[in-house]
C-alpha cells in the first residue's frame, strides 16, 4: 500500500488486461501535489497504458484517487498525448480546440493558458498542421491544462524533440507543476533526471524501483535501472571502421542548394545554398534543431526532392540531369530508413512484403537485424517500436545499398532498443562500408555512428567538425544543442 499526502495523485494495485492476459499488475504510486513523478522503462514495459488507465481511459483494477477521491474522467485529469499533431483534429484551429475544452468543463482561459506555455496569442488562428512539433507539443500541453486539472498526465511529451526544444518544453512543463501533480511518462532516463523529482522504473508491467531522482541516477538498486543508468552515461566509443572489401560506396555532394517549402501564402525557405561533400564510405551526422532543415537535406540527397537552385551530385554525376529511368537506379542504390518506419510501411503488407519491396525476400535479413524470421507473416502495426525500426533497416539491407540514408532512426525509441538499433548500423557499416548520413538530434547518437559532424541551423550548415572534437564546437548554435543534452 502507498503512503502519501491526499493532495496528488494515489495509485493502488492498479492492474491493466488485454485480451487473454495482464500487462499491468499491482502498480503502486503516489505523486504528491507541486511534484513530477517520472514512469520511466523501455517499450512494451506498460508505461503508457497505465497512464491512460489512471486518467480513465482504459478499464482497470485497483484504485486510483486524486486529492483523496475517484477522479471525474476528463476533469481531474489532463492527458498530453505522445503524439501532438496525431491527438489535435486537424481541420480545427488552436483557439476552437481550447473554447471547446473550455465550454466542456465550464471554467479556464484559453489566452491563459497559451500564455502559460510561451505561445503566441496569434497561434490561436493556426490549424494543428501549421504548427511545428514544438508548437504542436506546447499546444497538447496548453489543451490538457486549460481547466487547472490538479493532475497532469504528459505521455512522451519529449519525443522526437530536438534538445534545444526539449529543454524548452520541460522547463513549462515544470514551471506549471507547482500546486498540480505531474505524471511524466517517458523511455530517456536523462530527461527523466533532469525534470522530476522523483522516478519509477517499470518493466513488464511492473514497478522495479521508485525514488528520488538524484538517488536513482547515482545509486540505482534494480538491474534495469543499472542498464539505464549505464546507457545514458555511456563514454562514446569510436564509429565502426568500413570494411577494406567494401569499395561500391558512392560519394555525396550537395553545390549551393536552395529549397522553399510551402504554399504561395506561406513560403518556407529550408535549404539556404548548402555545399556539403561526402567522401565515399564516410558516415556523417546532420544535427540541428527541428525546423533547421535536416529531413530536407536527406531528400535531397536521395533524389526524392529537386531542389530550386543547386546540384546535387552522386559520384560527380547531377541526379536531375540524368534520365528518369538513370535517376530511378541511382534511388534504388539507396536505402532509405525513414523518421517514423510504421508510417512508411503500407499497413495492408506483411512483413514479407514490405521488404520485398525493396529487394527479394531472404530469412537472412531478419536474422541480420535481430528478429525471429516467423515475424515475416505479421503485419507491422502489431510489432513494436524497435521491431519496426529493425525492419526498415532489413528493408534498407535488401536493396544492397551503395549509401544508406537515415532519418532519426533511433528517435522514440528506449536507450536499450535504442542500443540494438546502433549496434545494426554499426555492424552493416563494418561489414558492407556503404556512404551513411544519419539525420539525428540526439548527440549521443551522433558520437557513436559519425565520423563527421555536421550542424544545420535555418538551411544553413553552420559548422562541421569531426565527432571526436564534438564538445570543441564553436559556433553559438552547436553549443546550444551540447548545453541542452548535459545531464
């Protein structure tokens, strides 16, 4: 039984069943009023469905009280989903999206609450579409807290954020945390111990070890908190050095490249003359805020999106000079593991099929990247987030690429899964020696795949540096990033 203050949250023996069996059991948790309690574990570990069992969103077992009574489902608890833009109607604007909630439960101020989470009043006009992640993600936060719930629920809120971003997000969130208990539901240990004050870590639906959070950061008792801590203080190792027998990588060149996004009422200038070179079998990271430019440039760099002013060169050869029939070629000498893989799969295939869209179908490929070949039956929506990713790697690999490009392969994903997927990238760079350039924000990431490191800011490459001199960076945005992701 949890002991606690009846101001906050008191979970007791909560359990959560899916059909044919229990993924939660007997969770415990007291969050106090003025607190932020992290539920940190990897994925599949039963975070998320608890949070959405304590805010009524799902049947369970076990009491859930706030400030000492059952809570009324949609008034005592605000919910900010993982996914912003997935959560908001986007046909609706921002201002309608806040009055509805407003009218529904009779008390807040829309202004107010924009204002709380640093957003421009003129936003309210903005439909969700029009946002960017991080507008969109203060949005959901401002929609969860229009009506002063005394308990916040933010689900992931962090992820797929650039740091500088991140940092910004959580320093509102903690700012509003006073008089309100705050669950954080989150797979990043460091953001967990750089926001909350206390941490629970789950595994397999249960709680393993919960309190405070310096305590856990620099004594963890459980062996999953071990593995955590031991991820996310990890000295970075050295990239993974090509194979001498590989020598079919392709070099990448970008000349004075422009790219303008949008519509003629809203122009979006994403790439600002970008020269960039890529020695063959090089792998370089492109790191940089959200909006900066960074899945632009991979578009580019694939032949998918023709830039307005530039070339872009594969092996000394302009793409957009080139045939249709020589430019489809050069696009299927490259294997492209995209940002959100579930998305990029067509949900009526199988596993099978989505591979064999790329290049036949071997056992092989899913053994290469980890995953039981009794999985190629399957259809992607029932896999998880790292099964999924280590798919659009096994993809990637059928098409025997010269260059493999990577949009945020490891985003969303837990420090542990996290693990295995750079491990993947490793061992193909090793093997096959293609030319990598990996789109990511996480720093982390970026020490152990790149030999090169590239910082986009406003479609401009503000600085490059080998990964190694990484914490020398120079220029004002390159340590913004550095600042956001210390622990």
């Amino acid at each position: 039984m949890v002991s606690g203050p009846a101001p906050g949250l008191i979970v007791t023996g909560l359990t959560v069943d899916v059909p044919g069996r229990r993924v939660v059991h007997g969770v415990d948790l007291a969050v106090p009023a003025g607190r932020i309690l992290a539920l940190v574990g990897p994925s599949g570990s039963g975070k998320t469905l608890t949070a959405r069992a304590i805010a009524g969103l799902r049947p369970h077992g076990g009491t859930v009280l706030v400030n000492g009574r059952p809570p009324v489902r949609g008034r005592d608890v605000g919910y900010a989903f993982q996914d912003a833009l997935a959560s908001l109607n986007p046909t609706v604007t921002v201002r309608r999206h806040l009055t509805e909630t407003v009218r529904a439960h009779r008390t807040g101020d829309p202004h107010a609450a924009l204002a709380r989470f640093d957003l421009d009043p003129a936003l309210g006009r903005a439909c969700p579409f029009e946002l960017s992640g991080g507008q969109a993600q203060r949005v959901a936060l401002a929609l969860a807290t229009v009506h002063e719930p005394p308990v916040l629920i933010a689900d992931e809120v962090t992820t797929a954020l650039d740091p500088v971003t991140q940092a910004t997000v959580m320093d509102l969130v903690r700012a509003q945390a006073a008089g309100r208990a705050t669950l954080l539901i989150t797979h990043d240990l460091s953001a967990a111990a750089r926001w909350a004050d206390d941490i629970a870590i789950m595994r397999d639906g249960r709680i393993v070890e919960q309190g405070p959070a310096q305590r856990i950061l620099s004594e963890p008792g459980s062996e999953l908190a071990r593995e955590l801590v031991a991820a996310v203080r990890e000295t970075p190792r050295p990239p993974e050095v090509p194979s001498e027998k590989a020598g079919t990588a392709e070099e990448l060149a970008l000349r004075k490249v422009r790219r303008v996004l949008g519509s003629r009422r809203r122009r979006t200038l994403a790439l600002d003359g970008v020269d960039l070179r890529i020695r063959p079998g090089e792998a370089v990271a492109i790191v940089g805020r959200s909006g900066s430019g960074k899945s632009t440039l991979i578009g580019a760099l694939a032949a998918l999106d023709r830039p307005a002013q530039g070339t872009v060169l594969r092996d000394g050869q302009d793409v957009w000079a080139l045939r249709d029939r020589e430019r489809r070629a050069v696009r299927h000498r490259t294997g492209m593991i995209f940002q959100g893989p579930l998305a990029s799969f067509d949900p009526r295939h199988t596993v099978r099929q989505v591979i064999a869209e790329a290049g036949p179908y071997d056992d092989g490929l899913l053994r290469r990247v980890g995953l039981d070949p009794a999985m190629a039956d399957r259809r992607p929506a029932t896999l998880s987030g790292g099964e999924c990713q280590r798919v659009a790697i096994a993809r990637a690999l059928a098409q025997e690429p010269r260059v493999l490009l990577a949009d945020e392969p490891t985003s969303g994903l837990d420090v542990l899964t996290e693990e295995h997927i750079l491990r993947l990238l490793a061992a193909l760079r090793r093997d096959h020696g293609p030319t990598v350039v990996l789109v990511t924000h996480d720093l982390r990431v970026a020490r152990r795949v790149a030999d090169r490191i590239v910082v986009l800011h406003d479609g401009r490459i503000v600085e490059e540096l080998p990964s190694g001199d990484l914490d020398s960076a120079q220029h004002s945005e390159s340590v913004r990033l550095l600042q956001a992701t210390a622990l």
